[in-house]
C-alpha cells in the first residue's frame, strides 16, 4: 500500500510543450540574424563605394588641374563588361604617377586605394559602375553618381 507516486520521466503533454516553445524562439533567432546580415551587407556596399569615390576624387583633386590630365592614366584600358564605352586608347600620365593596366589600378598603385574593389569599377573619367546586383539598389550594373542613385 504504497501512496507515494514516483515520477519516472516526463509527460507526452510536457515533452510537446518544451518542442514547441524552442521552435518559436529558434524561428525568432533566425529572422533576427538575417536582418542583421542584409543590413551588414549594405553598409559594406556603401563603405566600398564611398572609399572608391574618394580615391577618385582625390586624384581629380591632386592630379586633375590643367585639361590635359582630367582623366585616369592607364598602361592599357579596355571599358568594364555593362558600363559605357571609352576609349581604350591609354591615358597620359601626369610626372610622379605610376600608371595601372586600369584606373582603378592605377589608384591602387598611386596610394588612393588599397585594394581594388569586387562590386565597382572606376572609369578614366572617374565615374563608378557597379558590378554586380550585390551592391546595387536598381538591379543591374550600369553607371551611378551616388549610393542608392
């Protein structure tokens, strides 16, 4: 005549409940990192972007006064695959200017970046294209003056 019950486990009742409440907080955890993500990439576009935009800017800046040298130097340019067609003919470099096989190496080797970029392409005239869609608001590569434009 024992009264005592001994519990040996837990219920089917208990188990679901348990299951039920990781699922909700694992499904929460997962919308919440990958809003994270999409913001994180967008913030390196725009990072990338702006320092592509700088090093062109500061060479017009250092290197760009008289009409002569309005463009880029490069060894040999051909245009990037989606952006306008420029003149593949090489660029006259200014005194103390190496020059790149393109603008963008030519930046690279001149100090004004420190890589060349994945998602952007620098044109002699110092236009930026986007690449890829990865970084681009309107889907599609072509020419753009300002982040999001």
């Amino acid at each position: 005549m024992d009264t005592q019950k001994k519990d040996k486990g837990f219920t089917l009742v208990e188990l679901l409940i348990v299951i039920v409440i990781l699922g909700i907080l694992s499904t929460v955890t997962v919308f919440a990192v990958r809003g994270i993500t999409t913001r994180g990439q967008e913030s390196s576009c725009r990072a990338d972007f702006r320092t592509v935009q700088t090093a062109a800017e500061a060479y017009a800046a250092q290197y760009g006064t008289s009409t002569a040298l309005q463009q880029i130097p490069t060894t040999a340019y051909a245009a990037a695959a989606g952006t306008a067609n420029q003149a593949s003919a090489a660029v006259a470099a200014p005194a103390g200017v190496t020059q790149g096989a393109s603008p963008m190496a030519t930046l690279v080797s001149n100090g004004f970046l420190k890589n060349t970029s994945t998602y952007f392409w620098v044109q002699p005239d110092g236009s930026i294209f986007h690449l890829t869609d990865r970084c681009n608001s309107t889907n599609g590569t072509g020419t753009i003056t300002g982040w999001g434009a």
